[in-house]
C-alpha cells in the first residue's frame, strides 16, 4: 500500500470464487458496472 510517501505492506484474504472475480475486476463497484453493461448490451 503506498499513500503519499508512506507506504507498508498488507496481507489481504480471499475467502470465495467472487472475491477474486471482484480484484480481478479492481473492486466490486468495477465488476457491478462491467456486468450491468454486458447485460444491457445483450439485451439490445
């Protein structure tokens, strides 16, 4: 983690399958917009 000119080290856990979907996709607010655009695209 770095902030400014600080930074340290962290050990994040990923307990599920949809954790790691969210940190693939930079965070869960990421994956709901990318999902919520693939569906409106199918629905087109």
């Amino acid at each position: 983690m770095r902030a400014g000119d600080k930074s340290f080290t962290v050990i994040a856990r990923v307990d599920t399958p949809q954790e790691v979907e969210y940190i693939a996709h930079g965070g869960i607010l990421q994956y709901v917009l990318r999902q919520r655009a693939a569906q409106m695209t199918a629905d087109r």
